[in-house]
C-alpha cells in the first residue's frame, strides 16, 4: 500500500473476507518493495513531532541562554526556584507515587479487614 487510504482500504477488505469466513491470503500479497508506506509513516504523530521540536528549538535558541525556558522535554526543569535534572525529578515523583499508592491500598484494606472482624 503506498497511502494510509491504502492500508485503510486493504484492512477492510481483509477484515470483510474474515468475517464471511472467506479469507484467502494468497489474495492479499504484499509485496515489500521501497514504495510502500511503513509502520512509522503511517502512525507517525505530527502533533509530538511538533512539539517536541518546537522544545528543541526553544531549548538551544542563543537568544535565551541567560534564562533558558522551562520546556516539557528539556534536561533540566526550575521547579520551586531550584533547577533540577528532569531524571531525579520523574525518579521522585514516581517513589512518591508508588509511596502513596501503596498507602492508600493498606489504609483501605485495613479498614476493610477491622469490619469484618
């Protein structure tokens, strides 16, 4: 298939085919060859593209070097006045997280077991 209608086209014919209980797969051969649209092209988000190089582009701009902008994607992130490494900030968001998760699922199964007793 050389266009996204393509694959969208094909998918339906061979689900069509499943469902009537007449699927053949020597009727779709799919041939690999250069002209045929890939896995990445036809998922590919245009809108994270975006975004993420718009991040970059913010992120190495000469213009701003004295107060570089606090981009989703950067290396490092000013949270509280304190500029951080986006690492050591996710690794502590997410021992908060599991931390308090699992807080909650012993206070909830405590309550749940002094009742029942």
């Amino acid at each position: 298939a050389r266009s996204p209608e393509a694959v969208d086209r094909m998918m339906s014919a061979i689900m069509t085919e499943y469902r009537n209980g007449t699927f053949n797969s020597d009727n779709f051969d799919i041939s690999a060859s250069d002209d045929n649209i890939t896995a990445e092209g036809l998922y590919e988000n245009k809108k994270i593209l975006l975004l993420t190089d718009q991040a970059e582009a913010e992120r190495t701009d000469i213009t701003t070097q004295k107060a570089p902008p606090n981009v989703f994607f950067g290396h490092r992130k000013r949270f509280i006045g304190v500029e951080v490494s986006t690492l050591w900030l996710d690794f502590f968001v997410l021992i908060g997280l599991g931390i308090g998760g699992l807080t909650v699922l012993f206070v909830t199964l405590k309550r749940k077991l002094t009742r029942v007793k």
